[in-house]
C-alpha cells in the first residue's frame, strides 16, 4: 500500500508539489492525470527516494520513505519496478544483459537459471526475439516493453510507470495498456501510473488521481471523476471531448 | 562564487563517498579491471607516440648544446632523468585526461541524462559503485602502467637519434641512461602517476556523475572534465615535485 501524505517539494523558488495526498491500495492501480510539468513525475521520484521531499510523508507497506536509511531503502526499492519515460534501458549492454545486469547484482544465479528467468520475463511481455539486440536497435514500443520487462524482473509488489505510453502511435500505446492490464491480472501488483491521457488512465485504473498546481484536485472512479466541479478538470474532460 | 562553493562542497563529498565505496559490496573487480583496459588500450597509442616523439625531440634538442660543454656522453642520462622523473609522467597524464577524461565524463553525462544512473539507483544497484568507483580505480592502475611504457618508447626515441648521430649501441646507450637512475627516481615518480590517475577519475567522473540541461550539458561536463583534469594535473604536479625534493633531496 503506498500513502501519499502532505507532500510538498520545490526547486528554489519553483513550488512544484504543494500538499500532495494520496492513497493507493494493495493491488490497485491509480492513474495520475495532469499537464505536462504538473509534478507528476517528481511525485513518483519522491516516492523511490530520487528526491526528497521539503515536507509530508510517503509510507510504502508501512515504511516511512524519507526516514529510511541507505541500507532500508535499497531494501524496499528492491520490491518496486520502475518504468521510466523513455525506457532508460543501459544503452552500451543488450536486452539480455540489461535483465541480467538487475539479477546478477543483487544474487548469484546459475547461468541457467538465469536465461531462463530472462527469457521468461521477456516472454511475458512479447519480446523475447529483442534478447540478443541492443536498446538502439528496437522501436520505442519494444524498448518501453523492455523497460517493462526489468522493472518486473525482480518480482516486484509495486511497479511506477511514468508516461509509459507517451510518444508511441496508438496502436502500440493500446498494446502496452493490454500488457499492464494483463501484468495486473496475473502479478496482483500494486500500480501507480502517470499519464496525461485521460483514455488510457481510464482503461488501466481503478482510481484516477487529478494533480494539478502542485495538489490532488480530484480522485476517484472515471465516473466521479467525469462529476467534479473543479474548473481544471472540467476544462482537461472538455479538451479530450474536443478531441475525441 | 556561491556556485563554485558549492561545487567544491560537493566534489569534496563525492571523494568521501569513493573512499567510503572502497569498503561496500559488490567489490566490481571484474568490471574494473575491463575499464582499467579500455583506459590503457584507448590511450596506448597516443602515449605511445607522444613518449616516442617526446623521447626524439628531446635528444636532437640537447645533443648540440650538450656537445658544445663536451657533454655528448651525458645525453642518454639527461634524457633518462628528464623522461622518468618528469616528462613522461605529465604527458601520459595530459594525454589522459584529454582522451579517456572526456570519454568518462561524456559516458556518465549521457547515462545521468537519459535516467539510465536512476534506474539503476530505484533498482538499489549501486550506480556508485559500478560507474564512479571503478573508473576511478581503473584509472588509478592504468596511469603508471602507460607511465612506464610512454618512458619505455622516450628512452628508444632518444636512442633512435643517437644511433643515427653517433651510432651508438643499444646496450651503451641504455647503460649510460641508467647510470643515475636510482629508486629515489622511478618510485616518486611512479607514485605520482597514480595521483595524476586519480585526480583525472575523479574529476571525469564527478563532472559525469552530476550531468545536468540534456546533451549541452554532457558535452560541458567532458569540456570541463578536461580542461580541470589537466589543470590540476599541473598543478599538482608542482606541488609533488616540491614534496619530492623536500623528502628525498
């Protein structure tokens, strides 16, 4: 379970987070929706200990974040995958030896076993030819499949997506909310997405989380969320419609 | 002002972090070892050729002033004590540092830059570790390695000149040449490459490490790491030249 309380982070004069509150439960998936520069992604920093929040308190299963030591956190972030943006897979290693690089540093592993694990992984999200190929050599679909498959190649219980579709056409953008629609399914993970599409929040969520100046605006169903009053999230529903 | 402050705040953490890494697991001696011969295989031929060069310049420059005091049979010691005491060491470590410094620095900047340092830090891998400890060691153990063969090819530029001036042996020639060269020359000299290693690691890697503003910044971080690796190379060296004088006379 990850609780989000009162979170506040700034860049000098720059408030970026301003009271952030938030739950998520075991084995759900939230989305957070919000504008480019929004804060959506610091959040999800904050939460991994990339960043330190100014203020409030992030709790994962119970942990206090900010008051873990190196030893602690390393530790807890041992049970989360983290899907970056643009895959940030290791860029002078190939698919293989990305997947192998997080197995290998935190235990010895008969080299068997650990192209099985490997091979399995990619399996599950459908690029399992890539294993030989280097990041360089893939569209930006199969990469972000590939960032998927070593955010899960530690069997994590929480795994943070950042924009995990952003950039890519619509169909392979649909392919990927399938994939984590699916890891849900099969995995029971507990998800904190971020996006800016309100479709794709739509598909994948249970809860949908509005952020917007630095706060949590609205949170709940695509249902209430559709009935809030508040101006921004009545003018982010009328640009989609607009769209669609 | 605040700025630099706060830079040499930081670079001093991030060298008590190193000295700290030296004691925490994984030890990465495998992928130290593979950096330590990238560093000595990306640098061997331009130490090569600059010891080589160096080594030549230096007899034909000497040979016609020494000949006019009579000295001509002192040539292969001059250069001797000139190259291992100090020309050898300064120019293997400039050419390192604008060579492989750059590369560290670029390397960790473009890695910093497209997240791939954090993900390695949300996955508890220990970036540190694996990226800054182990190019700091490697060039620690590569520096008087290419030290020692970039005065190795000197010593041979110098007899290259020699031979075809005054048809010397190889043997006389390197007989002369080591006549005053005792340990109170090779291991100062020696110890000082490996803190010529350590200042262009650290200062590559730090300046690496902490890339920021997207590509610009990765190719200001190389620039940088170059332009302060080789300064404080010289500067150093000023200060180890002083310190040997001091201690061994």
């Amino acid at each position: 379970m990850i609780e989000i309380d009162q979170v506040y982070k700034a860049f000098g004069a720059q408030s970026v987070l301003n009271g952030v509150a938030l739950r998520v439960d075991a084995g759900e998936t939230v989305a957070i929706l919000g504008r480019s520069g929004s804060g959506k992604s610091v959040l999800l920093k904050c939460l991994v200990g990339l960043l330190r929040p100014d203020r409030g308190t992030i709790r994962i299963d119970g942990q206090e974040v900010t008051a873990l030591s190196a030893a602690q956190l390393d530790q807890l972030r041992r049970q989360i995958g983290y899907v970056f943006q643009n895959a940030a897979l290791y860029d002078s290693m190939t698919v293989e030896e990305n997947l192998a690089f997080h197995l290998t540093r935190h235990q010895s592993m008969a080299p068997d076993r650990l192209r099985q694990i490997i091979y399995e992984k990619l399996q599950t999200v459908g690029v399992e030819v890539a294993l030989h190929k280097y990041p360089s050599e893939l569209s930006g679909g199969m990469q972000k499949r590939v960032g998927i498959a070593r955010a899960l190649v530690l069997d994590p219980k929480i795994i943070l997506y950042d924009e995990p579709t952003s950039g890519l056409d619509p169909i392979t953008s649909r392919e990927i909310e399938d994939l984590m629609i699916e890891l849900k399914k099969r995995m029971g993970v507990t998800s904190l997405v971020i996006t800016h599409s309100l479709q794709s929040a739509r598909r994948i969520s249970d809860r949908i989380a509005v952020l917007y100046q630095g706060q949590i605006v609205a949170f709940g169903r695509f249902d209430e969320i559709a009935q809030s009053e508040h101006p921004f999230v009545q003018e982010y529903l009328a640009a989609v419609n607009l769209e669609g | 002002m605040r700025n630099w402050l706060e830079q040499i705040g930081q670079f001093m953490l991030f060298i008590g972090q190193f000295f700290r890494s030296l004691l925490r697991r994984p030890l990465d001696g495998l992928e130290t070892l593979r950096q330590t011969h990238e560093i000595g295989s990306k640098s061997l031929l331009l130490v090569g050729i600059s010891g080589l060069s160096i080594g030549m310049v230096l007899a034909m420059q000497t040979s016609s002033t020494l000949a006019r005091f009579g000295g001509r049979g002192l040539l292969p010691s001059m250069i001797a004590v000139a190259v291992l005491r100090e020309i050898g060491p300064i120019i293997t470590a400039l050419v390192v540092s604008g060579r492989v410094g750059a590369g560290i620095a670029a390397q960790l900047g473009s890695m910093r830059v497209t997240e791939q340092i954090d993900a390695m830090e949300v996955a508890a891998l220990y970036p540190f570790g694996y990226l800054v400890r182990t190019r700091i060691l490697a060039c620690l153990i590569a520096l008087p390695i290419l030290t020692i063969y970039a005065d190795f090819l000197a010593l041979m530029g110098g007899y290259v000149i020699m031979f075809f001036q005054q048809n010397i042996s190889l043997k006389l020639y390197f007989s002369s040449a080591i006549r005053f060269i005792d340990l109170q020359t090779v291991l100062p000299a020696v110890a000082k490459t490996a803190i010529f290693g350590f200042i262009i690691g650290s200062i590559a890697t730090f300046t690496g490490y902490y890339t920021r503003h997207g590509t610009r910044g990765v190719g200001q971080s190389a620039m940088i790491a170059v332009v302060l690796s080789s300064l404080f190379v010289i500067v150093a060296d000023v200060l180890l030249v002083k310190l040997t004088l001091i201690l061994f006379g």
